[in-house]
C-alpha cells in the first residue's frame, strides 16, 4: 500500500511541469526613490503560515509552528525596521468593517506579488506588455489609502511568508525520486516583501523568493529570513541588507 502511494506522488511529480528560465527576484517602479527621512511607512502584520508537506505535496498547516514564526519574525522585524531609513509605524489591527478592508486589501496585495512573480520575474512568462525595459508597472488602485486613514503614513509595507517543510513520507519520495533521475522538493519557503504607495496605489517595490533560507521557527532563522525579505529595501542602510543565505 505504501509502495502504491509513493509511485502515485512519484508519478505526479513527472507530470508537474516547472515554470523555465531563471527568475529575478525584485524590481521597481522605474523611476522610484525613497531617500532616508522623506516618508512614513505603514507596517501591515505580516502574513505567516507554517505547516507540513505531506508526501503527496499537500500543504497541512500547523498551528504551533505558525505560532513560533510569526513571535520570532515580529521580533526580528522590530530590530529590522531601525534600519529601513524612514519611519516606521505599526499598523493595529481594526475591527469592524476596517478589519474586512484590511483583509480584502493583504488579499489583493498578494494576487498582485504572485503576478509579478509569475509574469515580471520570470522572464520567460512576461506578458507583451511587460517585455519592455522599464515595464514594472503595477498597482493595487488608489483606494488602498483606505487602510492608512488617520496615520499619516506615504507608504504601505506588505509582507508574506509561507514555510513547507518536508515530512518523513515527502523526503522518503525525494530519495525514489532521485533513483529515477527525477528531481523533488522536500520543502518549501516562500516570501516576499512589497512596498505600496498609499496616494496612488501603485506597487513600487517588491522583493520574492521562491526558495528563502532560514527556519522561522527558531530566533536566528527568522532574523536571517528577516535580512532576505528586506534585502535591498529602498532608503534602507546597509544594517538591513545584505541576506545572508
């Protein structure tokens, strides 16, 4: 039965295909430049989701582990943020109708990072439209100022990490995988950082990587996932970057 059930998964992985071609991994509105002192930013609580993958591939989240990121990535972005070069204020998180804004805007925001990723970074799924130099133009739409009334902040800082790490049954398929030259992933860490502007919508940085180093369930992990999210915040000091990997 055991043996079924790994050529299932094995068989799955063969017919799976992988997006080609190297990917970038951050850009910018052509033109944008956040000197040191000139904004305020708009912490969002970071999005954080930390579970197992099961020898099929299925995602099983777990509530202890995403507990454990999410106070060790909070901390380790408080002592980050000193470093970022303007402002930074916390969001609270509302209630009410605030809260449903708030979750329809980390939603969209996230809709948006992964077509960037998807159709931005890798440059072989560019759309026509994106294949021109200078061509990172997106935007969550000028509404998104909704979410910062009252705090005066210019800008919006996003975050989304999410951590897969490979059970028993998933690195015993990576091993039968291997032998048939196959190549499986026992895990995945994922995250990225976006930078929105508040006036316009517009998303004028955003940093992704689709293999982050770092176990976010231990202090010095999330610090050094931290440094990865964060590399090459616009304005920041070099105190903030590079990532270590």
């Amino acid at each position: 039965m055991r043996h079924g059930l790994f050529a299932a998964a094995l068989a799955a992985c063969l017919l799976a295909g992988v997006p080609a071609g190297a990917q970038e991994k951050s850009g910018s509105k052509p033109g944008f430049t956040l000197p040191p002192g000139s904004a305020k930013i708009l912490l969002i609580r970071p999005s954080i989701t930390v579970g197992a993958q099961s020898t099929g591939g299925m995602f099983e989240p777990n509530a202890d582990w995403t507990a454990q990121a999410r106070d060790n990535l909070g901390a380790a972005l408080a002592v980050a943020q000193q470093g970022l070069g303007n402002a930074v204020i916390v969001a609270e998180e509302p209630i009410g109708p605030a809260a449903t804004t708030l979750a329809g805007y980390r939603a969209l925001f996230s809709v948006l990072a992964d077509s960037v990723i998807r159709y931005q970074f890798f440059p072989g799924n560019r759309l026509p439209t994106k294949k021109r130099k200078g061509a990172f133009k997106w935007t969550m739409g000028p509404g998104v100022a909704e979410i910062a009334k009252g705090t005066g902040c210019d800008y919006a800082l996003f975050i989304f990490d999410e951590d897969q790490y490979g059970s028993t049954g998933r690195k015993l398929l990576q091993v039968f995988a291997a032998m048939a030259y196959v190549t499986v992933k026992s895990g995945e860490h994922r995250g990225y950082a976006g930078l929105v502007d508040l006036r316009s919508g517009d998303l004028v940085w955003l940093n992704a990587d689709q293999q982050m180093g770092g176990d976010v369930r231990t202090a010095d992990g999330a610090q050094k996932r931290v440094r990865q999210l964060l590399e090459n915040f616009p304005g920041s000091t070099p105190t903030a970057a590079p990532a270590a990997r």
